[in-house]
C-alpha cells in the first residue's frame, strides 16, 4: 500500500505550485506526477513516487550509505581480529 | 532499475546476516509495522538469514487489512447504487466485506473503476458530471497527502460530484496500543520508511524514551531490512533505545513539510476502529469541517451499521505479534486469501497472505520447525 517507486524526472510542466508536474520515467516506462511537494525537484533528479505523487528526491549522496555502512562494520570487524590476532600472539 | 536492485544484492545481504549474527547475544523480537516490509521479508526469505535468536514479528502495517468491515460494506453500498462512479486502488478491490467485494459489484452492474492516482478519481468526475464519483480513501501518512491534495484540488476546481470514504489510519497510535499492552513481546521496532518521508520520525523519539525500545526507521528492499534488523539489534545489545535512520536517501527527521501542510489542511485527528485490533484513540484522519461536503459518509445517507467478524480469526493476535499466521487452526484452510476470515488474510500485505503466498504452507513450516 505504501510502495513508493522511484524514478527519473524527464520534464517539468511550470503551473502554480500546487499543480505542478512532470514526467517522470521508471525504467522507461513514463507517467505524469505530481510535483507540489517537491518544490525544489528538477530535471534529472530522482523522485520518490506513490499513487501519482512525488514524495522526496532520492538523496544520491545517502544512497550509498547501505553500503557504507556495510564497510565499516565489515573493516571494524576486520580490525578486531587483527588485533584479536595480535593480542594472541603476545601470550 | 536504479535504486532498486543494487539493495538486493545477495553477497551483501549475506555480510549483513554474518555481521547480525557476530554481534547476536540473546533473543530479540522486532516488529515492522508495514506491509511492503512484510511482504519483502517473506518474499526475500530476509528472516531465513538471521540468526535464530533474532524473531520478527508482523505488526498491523497494511490499511487494507485494517479497514473495518463495516467500511467495505459501506463501499459496496455505495457502488452498487446506480448513480454512483466508485473509483479504488485496486488493492481494495477483493477485500471482501462481510458478503461480497467489489469486484463483484461491479460483475453485478456496478460502475467500479480501479484508479492509479486519486487526482485520477477527480478527473472521472469533471468528465461526468451527472455522475457523483467516490473515491476509496484508504491508507497511512503515505497516501494522506494525494488523498488531501485530490479534496484540495476538487474544492478550488469546483468539482461538486466528487466525495471521499474516508479510513485513513496512523502508525504511532498504533505501535504505542502495542507498546502499552501487558502481554507486549516487542523488543524495538522497524519503522516504515514511506510512512516516515511524509510525516518525519520524530514521534517516535518520545515513545523510544517512554517505553524503552529502540525505532529504526527503514526501506523496503531486502539490504534495507537486513540493515534495520542490524541497527536495532545492536542497540538492543547495547543497551540503547533511541531512533535511528536507515532510509537516510528517502527520509529526514522532519519529514516533507509542504506534504504535512496540506494534509493538516483539509484532514484533522479523529478516531478510528482497526478491523482485527478495535477502536484506537486519535489513530485516524477525517476530513476537516470545512472540507465535510466532501465526506461521502455524509453526503450519501447510507444503511451499513456496525458487523461482527468471525470468532475463529486470530488476525488481532497476529497484528500485534501475539500469534504467527501457522499458529491458527485455521491458516491455509478454512481461511486462504480467496476465501478469508479476517484482516491479516484480505491483502497481499497482511501477514498471513504473505505467508500463505511464499512457502509457508502449514507443511513447510513443520518442516522447518522439526529442523
């Protein structure tokens, strides 16, 4: 019920701010959304859609974060056995 | 597509199930509170990679499920009266009340129309203008703001044949009647990522403190789940109990603020009754005073009162992690998603569908209990 798709702005229709659309591609298939709740929204940002309304732009810089985040506990993990290793080798 | 499928990449998930399990002391429950969390976990089979003392519980995520009984019934009142254009989501669709569903209104003659969009709804009604057109307005903060913007559109376009059935429900009310309950098994909770996109997660902060338990706000693909799971476990085993993000692309503390604006605008707090759970204080919107010509439930004088369900459905169990869906006698027999007794089978998302569709026939859970 609360799938929200994201997709790729493509165009922006200029009406009075609640009425604003655009043209939005997910994957090549293209749909008209929405905009008022994205004010800042523009050409070539990711847009957020549910039911036919923008809801955020995809921050690209967070996007990695899933992935970042694996890396550190993967490296601190890493490091503790490194040092796990180490303690080991004193006694 | 982008960013979809670099969230469900295996190897990745399979460091996240490894790094769960380094840092997996003791037994922990979580619950989501969303059925397209739901619905991924069991599709994914994200809970057949954590560590076995980690349990997740399904919690009531799905407005579908939830929508009373007597609501579905006023639906389908209302769509089978011949001046009426009823238009849905089409997860509404085959959501039976407690005689028939909508789709079967409309194989009987009824003008039923499934709608991508509500702004969609509010076009059917400037093209038929002799017409009175409704629309199903079902959801969470999610959908509060396109339902909000189709009544804001209709009202200043003067389109006077459109009028919303209004059950829209919240999330908070509904994980603090969880929190609250004596018989509660929750330890922290993954908090539904659209959910919080709209309204921002700073609700929870207050009942993180009060209660206790951790909220990781989290997305829907199987790398965002495994990764909330982590989070939530980790304070848990720490000792923690704060709101954190995960969906970090996707939402911010505050949430969309032009979003909120006008929901506030044309719908106000009310209570609501949860098919399945009962009435919860301030769990529910409905439309503001001001904007009350646009309330079918008014507008239309309608004969649905109130229904009674079946004795034999757990679904309230279910939906508050008291029971798993292989736990009622009734599960994938005399209950099914063709054929359901109750909330947690009604939709896709519901707990029980979603174990009934991927694997979890009652023979393949004994199976994996006897392993």
């Amino acid at each position: 019920m609360c799938l929200a798709v994201p997709g790729i702005i493509e165009s922006i229709e200029d009406a009075e701010p609640l009425m604003r659309t655009g043209r939005v591609s997910f994957g090549g298939i293209v749909k008209e959304v929405n905009l008022a709740y994205v004010p800042e929204a523009k050409v070539g940002d990711y847009v957020l859609v549910h039911v036919g309304f923008a809801l955020n732009i995809v921050d690209e810089d967070e996007a990695a974060q899933v992935f970042e985040y694996l890396r550190q506990i993967g490296e601190l993990d890493e490091l503790e056995e490194t040092e796990a290793q180490g303690d080991d080798a004193l006694h | 597509m982008r960013f979809i499928d670099e969230y469900r990449d295996p190897e990745a998930a399979r460091h996240f199930a490894e790094a769960l399990r380094r840092i997996t002391t003791r037994p922990w429950t979580l619950m989501e509170v969303c059925g397209g969390q739901t619905h991924a976990i069991v599709k994914f089979g994200v809970d057949d990679l954590l560590p076995p003392e980690i349990t997740l519980l399904h919690g009531p995520g799905c407005p579908v499920c939830v929508t009373p009984v007597e609501l579905i019934d006023r639906a389908l009142e209302l769509a089978a009266r011949p001046e009426v254009i009823f238009t849905s989501f089409g997860d509404m669709l085959r959501v039976p009340g407690s005689g028939t569903d909508l789709l079967s209104v409309k194989a009987a003659g009824g003008d039923v129309r499934m709608v991508y969009s509500p702004l969609d709804a509010v076009k059917i009604a400037q093209k038929n203008p002799d017409r009175q057109v409704v629309f199903f307005a079902v959801g969470f903060e999610t959908t509060a703001p396109a339902n909000a913007m189709a009544v804001y559109q209709a009202r200043r376009l003067g389109v006077e044949n459109f009028s919303l059935l209004v059950s829209h429900v919240l999330v908070p009310p509904a994980i603090e009647a969880i929190l609250s309950s004596p018989e509660r098994r929750v330890d922290g909770f993954l908090a539904a990522g659209h959910v919080c996109t709209v309204v921002g997660f700073s609700e929870y902060e207050p009942l993180a403190t009060r209660y206790q338990v951790p909220f990781v706000v989290t997305g829907f693909e199987p790398l965002d789940i495994l990764q909330g799971v982590y989070m939530a476990v980790k304070q848990l085993e720490e000792g923690r109990a704060e709101v954190e993000n995960q969906y970090s692309r996707a939402v911010q503390r505050q949430g969309n603020l032009p979003a909120q604006q006008l929901v506030a605008e044309v719908f106000e707090v009310v209570p609501r009754k949860w098919r399945g759970i009962g009435e919860i204080a301030h769990s529910g919107l409905g439309l503001r005073p001001e904007y009350a010509a646009y309330d079918a439930e008014r507008r239309f004088d309608l004969a649905t009162g109130p229904v009674d369900e079946s004795s034999e459905c757990i679904s309230g169990l279910v939906l508050q992690g008291l029971k798993k869906p292989h736990e009622c006698p009734a599960f994938g027999t005399r209950c099914t998603p063709e054929q359901p007794l109750g909330a947690t089978m009604v939709s896709n998302e519901g707990a029980c569908a979603a174990y009934y569709r991927y694997r979890r026939t009652p023979q393949s859970v004994t199976q994996e209990d006897a392993n």
